[in-house]
C-alpha cells in the first residue's frame, strides 16, 4: 500500500515510513493512494473486533496479516460499547481505554506500529494536545524503550483533572504548559518540524492526528457500530475539532462501509460549517468553549476530508454536512440526556444535539461519546448540581503533583526545552 503526500503528490511512501515521518514534505499530510471498497461488508461485520480491525488495518496498510493482528490486539485492549437511547438513537462510547477517550485507539496503534518500526535509533514523539491526545499518548508511550514523549498543551485551557491524567506520569513521558492558546501550541509543533536539524538530531516524530497511523486505527470502531447495529446504515454525527474522526469515518465509508450521512459537529469554532455555507475558510481566532478538545479554528485534517469528497466525485458540501453547537445547547443536551437517563461529556453532549436536530423520520443514528463524563466532571457538576464519581483511572492521578515545564509560546523557547530536556 502506498501513501502519498497530499500536498506534493510525487512524495509516495509505504506504511512504515509514513507512520515514522509523521508529515511529508511542506506539511504535506500523508494519505492512502487509493481505497479499494471490500468485497464482503457482512461477513467482515461478523467478525469479532479485534480479527475485524486487524483484516482491515492489514487492507489499509499493506502490513502483514499476522503482524497486524499483534499490533491490533496489544493496541485494542479494551472494548466499544454501544448503548441504544431509544428512538433509533445510540450512543457509541469510545472512551472505555486507558485515558478514557477515543483517542487511546489512535495513539496506542501508533505506540506499537513505531514500537515495532523502530531500529534503535533515539525517537522524540512530539505532540500538541487541547486535551485528550495528551492523555491518551502519554499513556500509549509510558514505559516504551527508546522513545521519548513530548507533550505541548495550551497553559490553563485544558481541564484540571485531564491535565493531572498525563503529566503527572514522567520518566519518558515530558509534558509542557505553553502560554498560548491550541493552534499555536499546534504551530509550534510544525515549525519544530521543519527544523530540519532538531528534526534529524531528536528523531522527532508525531503522534497528532495528523499521524496516518492514527487516522486508520480510528476507522475501526465506526464497522463496529454498523456490526452492532445489525448492518443498518446509520447517520455518524462526530464532535469534530481537527476533523481526524470524522476523515477516519469517511475512509470507512470508502471501504464500502454503509453510512447514510455524515455529520460533523463543531462548537463555536465554526470554521468548517461556514466554509460548508459559503465556500470561505476564514478561520477565526479560537475562543474557549465547553468542549475544549474541539477549540480549533484550523483543523488540521481538513485537506484530508477534502481529499475523500473528491475521490467520491461529490462537492464537499454534500460530502459533509457540518453544523455548530454553542455552549447554551451543549449545557442544555447534558440537561436532556441526563433526564434520559444518560451521562455524556459536553463534546458527547454536543454531537448528540447535532444528530437529534438533523436526523430525519427513520434514520438511525449514531452519536460518537469521544471522553467520558468524568473527564469533565467540572461541567457536568455546574450543569447537573452534582458531583460524577471519579473511575479508578482518574481516581488514582488527582493528588499527584504536575511535572510539566512552562514555555512562552515561540518556537525558540521551545527548541531549548527539546534539547535541554
Ligand atoms: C480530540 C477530541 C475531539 C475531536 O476529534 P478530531 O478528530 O480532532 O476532530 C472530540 N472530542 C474529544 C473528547 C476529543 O478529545
């Protein structure tokens, strides 16, 4: 399977290489040459999860069958549940790993594609996080010899009790505060990037979402809620910030998985249902919302969406339906789910008020829940005028101290700490 550079399309690759570069050359984001749709849909939806991702992640990747199956099991260690509201409504809960967020199946993939591709030579994962890739990579790579984590996050925009969750681990896993918010937090990280010698000095590798190893793990879980379903088409609705998730559901779609639409659902960093309106992208500056994980302006992944819309033959816009939630209907849908009898996060919340205000007479719909509420527990308190009790995960992280260093938001500072560190 090759993987080419979208940006400069005579950058081709195979897996291995992609997965270790990270990004191609400019920025360029690497993507499947080509997505073949399968041949059996049913009987790969009989399966169980694990053979499942595994025959389809060796498909996609063009790794050994066998090989995949290894990297699938150590990386999925823990289940998708789908829990049905009534209505035709379901939530699938992606938040059952160890940072408990969708964003383990990504990063642990990754973890043990690059535990696998790497020859002994020193690696720096380099990430930016609002929140939970922090988490879910920190805990991905804890302990994993020869390779050091380092995580940027936007000083005071992410919750308390999801900062205590990564940078309370240490050993190789190295944690910074920036003075900035996301997206320059996100810069930061490129322009690292393109320092071609801190690059080749510190191995330096990513683990955002812009990580194609990410993306395709992520295409599992979407056959496991059509599998869960029956084989019913359904309506996706994705909380959506960098559109990784919502670009995963669409590489599923090409496969040949039954999506009847696709909805991506944004806070007030409205870039893309504008853009979906208009035919502008004028991202704005970011603002703070409940949903902090979705505090991006400039997602990143969209060249990606853009990519999918175009292999389809169809104008994104009727590609990708996107719409924004704002923080009012966010606090409301936590209030009506809970009346219902069900505990979402406001990133969960919000994509739930997306689906239930596009779903047509006889869809079935799925709403993606990306953290558990827990992780939120400050929001849903304000909300619900109750305390969530706190699982063991969490439990066990709220008294330690935080370990991360504190940098200005410039790509100096930045470079000082990598290589001081
Ligand atoms: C990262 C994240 C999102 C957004 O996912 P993207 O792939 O960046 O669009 C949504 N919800 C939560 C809880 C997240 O951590």
């Amino acid at each position: 399977m090759d993987f080419v550079n979208l940006a400069h399309p005579d950058e081709r690759v195979d897996f291995a290489t992609a997965v270790q570069r990270g990004l191609g050359r400019g920025q360029g984001l690497f993507f499947p040459e080509r997505i073949k749709p399968l041949a059996d849909i049913d009987a790969l939806l009989d399966l169980p999860f694990v053979t499942r991702s595994a025959r389809l992640l060796a498909g996609l990747t063009g790794l050994e069958p066998t090989l995949a199956e290894a990297l699938v099991s150590r990386a999925f260690d823990f289940p998708v549940e789908q829990v049905s509201l009534g209505g035709d409504v379901h939530a699938l809960e992606l938040f059952h790993g160890p940072s408990l967020a969708f964003k383990d199946f990504g990063a642990r993939f990754l973890a043990a594609c690059l535990g696998e591709f790497s020859n002994g030579d020193p690696t720096t994962i380099l990430t930016a996080t609002s929140g939970d890739t922090g988490a879910a990579v920190a805990h991905a790579f804890h302990g994993i010899a020869g390779v050091r984590a380092v995580i940027l996050y936007p000083r005071g925009r992410i919750s308390p009790l999801q900062e205590k969750l990564f940078c309370t681990l240490g050993d190789n896993i190295h944690t910074i505060s920036v003075d900035a918010d996301f997206d320059t937090c996100q810069a930061l990280v490129k322009q690292a990037f393109d320092d071609q010698a801190l690059r080749r000095d510190l191995g330096l590798n990513s683990a955002n979402s812009i990580n194609v190893a990410r993306l395709l793990a992520q295409v599992s879980y979407y056959f496991e809620s059509v599998a869960q379903l029956g084989g019913k088409a359904p309506v996706f609705c994705v909380p959506s910030g960098n559109f990784g998730n919502v670009t995963a559901c669409g590489v599923a779609r090409a496969l040949g998985l039954p999506v009847r639409r696709l909805l991506a659902a944004t806070n007030r960093n409205d870039t893309v249902p504008r853009y979906l309106a208009d035919g502008r992208w004028e991202p704005q500056a970011t603002v703070a919302t409940l949903s902090n994980a979705m505090d991006i302006s400039r997602p990143n992944n969209f060249p990606r969406v853009e990519e999918l819309a175009r292999r389809a033959g169809v104008p994104i816009a009727d590609y990708l339906r996107s719409v924004a939630v704002d923080d009012v209907a966010t606090t409301d849908a936590i209030v009506e789910l809970d009346a219902a009898g069900y505990l979402a996060d406001p990133h969960s919340a919000l994509a739930w008020k997306a689906l239930v205000r596009e779903l047509r007479a006889g869809e079935a719909g799925v709403f993606l829940c990306t953290a558990h509420p827990a992780k939120f527990a400050e929001v849903i308190e304000d909300t619900l005028g109750r305390a969530v009790p706190l699982p063991p995960a969490l439990a066990a992280v709220r008294d330690k101290p935080l370990l991360s260093a504190r940098i200005p938001g410039d790509i100096d500072a930045l470079r000082e700490q990598l290589r001081d560190d």
